[in-house]
C-alpha cells in the first residue's frame, strides 16, 4: 500500500494548492489545457527515456505531483513511483486514482514540500520529474539543485516550466499593453495563476552550472493559447494535438510554448563511467 510521510512546510511564500484541489481536476487536468499538457510530456518522456515501461527495476520520483495524473501513468507501465506533494488533498486524490486503476502497490506518496527533499532520504532515482513547480517557487534555482542532487549517474530530469517570455507573448496579442509595460505584474494574483513565471534565459543559465545535459526542448500549448477561436481547441482537440506534436520541438514554435518542457540527462562523472 502507498505510504504517507507527514512534512511541514518550511518557505510560507510558496503555494500550497489544497483549497484548490477540485479546481485543478475541472480547470486545468480535465481540459484540452490538460490534454495536451499530457500527451506532450508521455511523448518526450517515451522519445528520450529509452527504459521507460522495459526495465522495470529504474525508479521514478513525481515531486509536486499533485493529483498524479503522469505518476500513475508511469506507475501502469510497471515503475515503481514515489510522489511528492505539499498538499494532502492532492495527494488524497493521487491515492483515489492508484486505487481506482489498480497501481497502489507501486505508488508511495509523501506529503512534504521540494525543499524538505533533503531530509527525506529518498536517495537517488532514474528518472525525477517536476512540472509546473519551479514557477510558485521562491528559491528556484536552488530547487533545480535540490532536485539534480536526487538523480542518480545518467538519470534523466523532467522539468517543466511556466515561460514568461510566451507569457508577455500571448499578452501582446491579447493586447494588454499596459500589462506587459507593466512586467506582467498585477496587484491581486488569480488562483491557478503561477506567481514567478521563468525567463527561459534564466532557466539555460542555471542548467548550464549543473551536470546535466539537453536532451530535448518541447512548447507545451504552443498553437492552443494563441487560436482567436477558442472553440476549435475542442471542437477539433485531434488537429489541435497533432500540429502541437509536430511542430513543438521545433523553433521558434519551442519556445512559444506557454510552458517549456526540457528533459535532462544527469552527466557520469569519470568515476561513474
């Protein structure tokens, strides 16, 4: 059975999605948002993780995995999967799922924060994926570290992030100017809104000081976001998806992405080799 860790919250700045579980399950998982959200991330994952559903002794670790919409999927494949979250009623409702579709015996949930990593001895895993985390961060660099210091030698890191430049995009062509003159900075935040989207360039510079190496750039929504009739996002959700996966590891449609979606390889020290 899938086991509970109970951690404390150690950076009140960041968020905490709990209040908001059901919100996450109507207004983002359960959209052509989430959709393709999905169907992005298992396309790369299967293109640049060559032992994904083979060998199934590599272990994986979700860190704000919230409902486990990804987790499960790994955990259906046959990997064992630990998830981290920082909300208890996400991870009630990751627990709900693994129950439902049979994998509980290959999920362990713990309830702590990113930056309680450290202290869990979870030690070091094949594959460590963090989606749409980084941006409701404070210290986000020093959680890219944090989450490097999880893999194990040649392991991949799945890093998702809120990208700020197709954020100011998609404002531009919404035309809110004053917005964008503004640094995309508003006096009362919207709920499901990341408070500290990432300037891409930051993200590059902070990689560039890890032992870790591009495997592949993907845009997450990088057409969606942009249709002036939002209608055809699910009255044709197929071609939608379809010209999404074709063009978005391609520039410049990569980095239009609303989100970007780098998959890592850990690099072998010479010891390691």
């Amino acid at each position: 059975m899938a086991k509970h860790k109970q951690r404390t919250l150690n950076r009140n700045e960041d968020r905490n999605f709990g209040e908001l579980t059901g919100k996450f399950k109507n207004n983002i998982y359960g959209t052509t948002k989430g959709k393709l959200r999905e169907a992005v991330l298992q396309r790369d994952l299967t293109q640049h993780v060559p032992w994904l559903g083979v060998d199934l002794d590599k272990t994986v670790l979700d860190v704000g995995g919230g409902q486990g919409q990804l987790a499960l999927y790994l955990a259906q494949l046959g990997h064992a999967v630990t998830l981290v979250d920082i909300s208890e009623e996400m991870l009630a409702q990751a627990q709900r799922q693994a129950d439902a579709v049979g994998v509980s015996e290959r999920i362990t949930l713990i309830h702590a924060p990113l930056q309680a990593l450290p202290d869990l001895a979870l030690g070091q895993f094949d594959l460590v994926m963090c989606h749409a985390v980084l941006e409701w961060l404070s210290e986000q660099q020093q959680a890219l570290s944090l989450l490097t210091q999880r893999l194990t030698p040649r392991g991949f890191l799945s890093l998702m992030y809120y990208n700020r430049a197709a954020q100011r995009m998609a404002n531009m062509v919404y035309g809110n100017f004053d917005y964008v003159r503004n640094g995309l900075k508003v006096k009362q935040k919207v709920g499901l809104s990341p408070n500290r989207p990432l300037e891409p360039s930051d993200v590059e510079h902070w990689l560039s000081h890890l032992p870790l190496q591009k495997q592949v750039q993907s845009g997450v929504r990088c057409f969606h976001d942009y249709l002036r009739d939002t209608s055809k996002a699910s009255d044709e959700f197929d071609a939608l998806l379809e010209l999404e996966l074709k063009y978005n590891q391609q520039e410049p449609y990569a980095s239009l992405g609303r989100y970007t979606h780098l998959v890592l390889k850990h690099l072998s020290t010479p010891s390691d080799a």
